[in-house]
C-alpha cells in the first residue's frame, strides 16, 4: 500500500504544480483511481494561490487514461473578492488525462439558514467489525469498505462505508475527495455478475461544510443511479460523515460499455 502522504511527498516541483508517479495500488483498470486524480489536482491548486478559502465545489473531467509519470499543474482563473476559480490539469505521456475546475470561498453572511432532510441515521462500523480491504495490486487496496445493500433503497443504488487505510496528515478536503469517488458507479448494479467495461466521464462535487471532519476516517458514500440509457448513466452521490451529517453531494455521467 502506498499512503497518499508519500506520493505528496515525493513529488518533485516544477512551474505551477509538481511531477509525481501514479503507483500501480492506486490503478483501477489502466488509469489512476479517480478520487486519487481529484485529491492530487486539488493539492496542486492549493499550492498556488496564498491563503485560500475553504473549497466549495470542484468540477472534474475524467478526459483520459492517466498512469506512470504525470504532470499536475493549476493555474488561477480568476480571484475576486469573495471567490478564487483555480484550473488544475494531470497530463501524462499520453497527453491530457484530467481537468478540474475548483472553486474556493469562505462564509459569507446570510439571512437564509436551511438545512434539508438529509441527515443519514446510520452509525460507523463498531471497531471489531469485520471490514473489507481489496487486493494490494489494485486501488480498494488502500482503503477499507462495509457494503450496505440490505440499507440500499434501490437497485441501481450503492451504499458503503469507506475510509482510506492511512489518512495521517492529509488536508481534510484532501483526503475528502480522495475517498469520495471510492464507490463503482451504482449502474455496474444493473449488470448483475456479468462484468462490463464502465468509466466516469464527469464529477460534479459541492462541499456543504468549510472544514470536514469525521471518526476513525469513515465516511458514508451512496450513489444512485437515476437513468441508464444508451450507454450512459446519470447518478447522485451523497457523502455523510460518522455522525450521519452529510459534507458533499454531487452527481457523476457514466459510460457503459455492455
């Protein structure tokens, strides 16, 4: 396993971000895990704007297949008084691979204070709760998982309890956005035991707190797929930490390839 930490660590600076190696625990397939691009392409944003504010939403493009060496690099957009847009780019020897827009923003004072019904009552798993950790030679392998499907509401409906294995000193929406995208796209459901090529092409993510936080790393992931046609799927996703408070939402378009 290959802590997200030591791939931060050993990146080597270049102008407007930094160069680094995808290892091969963090592939899923012949890319890089998704939530792994997201979590490096917003560490190369924060790297170049002093004094952001917390982050509010990222907008992501799965454009290509990235692995082996990659350039991450951000440019600044535009910052104005209340908010900073902040382009980041992953681009392998195969060219570009990944594109996010990330938009920084700090409170802002409003007479409007509502709050949906979107509390989630289930709790983490207990402590000797028997969890899942997926193969050293593939991205699950850095995390671990409860797969909930007698909760699940739906049959195109995904829902885990996920955590990385090693989160120490990670940025919190670092480490957010890297387990944010932990779950298979909730349309592999509708395919039954059959396996089929499947790929995310877009990642719509808002954060709805400046400063996630949870227990024992866990987070609760659900995704749902509303329609699947023609080869394409569009799902929500939802992101609740231990106490059941959601900290983002989000919606991702699919392609499927059976």
């Amino acid at each position: 396993m290959t802590a997200l930490r030591d791939i931060l660590a050993g990146a080597t600076p270049i102008e407007g971000g930094f160069r680094t190696a995808i290892p091969a625990d963090w592939l899923q397939g012949r890319t890089a895990y998704g939530g792994l691009s997201s979590a490096l392409a917003l560490h190369a944003a924060q790297g170049i704007e002093p004094d952001l504010p917390p982050l509010r939403s990222a907008q992501v493009s799965f454009i290509g297949p990235l692995s082996g060496d990659v350039s991450v690099t951000a440019t600044k957009l535009r910052r104005g008084r209340n908010a900073a847009f902040i382009q980041a780019d992953i681009v392998s020897d195969a060219g570009l691979g990944f594109r996010a827009t990330f938009v920084f923003m700090a409170d802002q004072a409003s007479r409007v204070d509502f709050i949906g019904g979107t509390a989630h009552p289930l709790r983490p798993p207990a402590p000797d709760t028997k969890v899942y950790t997926g193969p050293d030679e593939f991205f699950t392998g850095n995390f671990n998982f409860l797969d909930l499907k007698a909760e699940t509401r739906s049959e195109a409906e995904w829902l885990r309890w996920a955590r990385l294995r090693d989160p120490a000193g990670l940025d919190p929406m670092v480490e957010l956005l890297a387990v944010g995208d932990a779950l298979p796209p909730a349309a592999f459901r509708l395919f039954g035991k059959e396996p089929v090529p499947i790929s995310s092409l877009t990642w719509i993510v808002n954060l709805l707190t400046p400063t996630p936080a949870t227990k024992d790393g866990w987070w609760l992931l659900s995704a749902v797929t509303e329609r699947a046609q023609h080869g394409c799927s569009s799902q929500v996703m939802t992101m609740w930490n231990a106490d059941g408070i959601p900290v983002a939402q989000g919606m991702q378009s699919v392609a499927l390839f059976g």
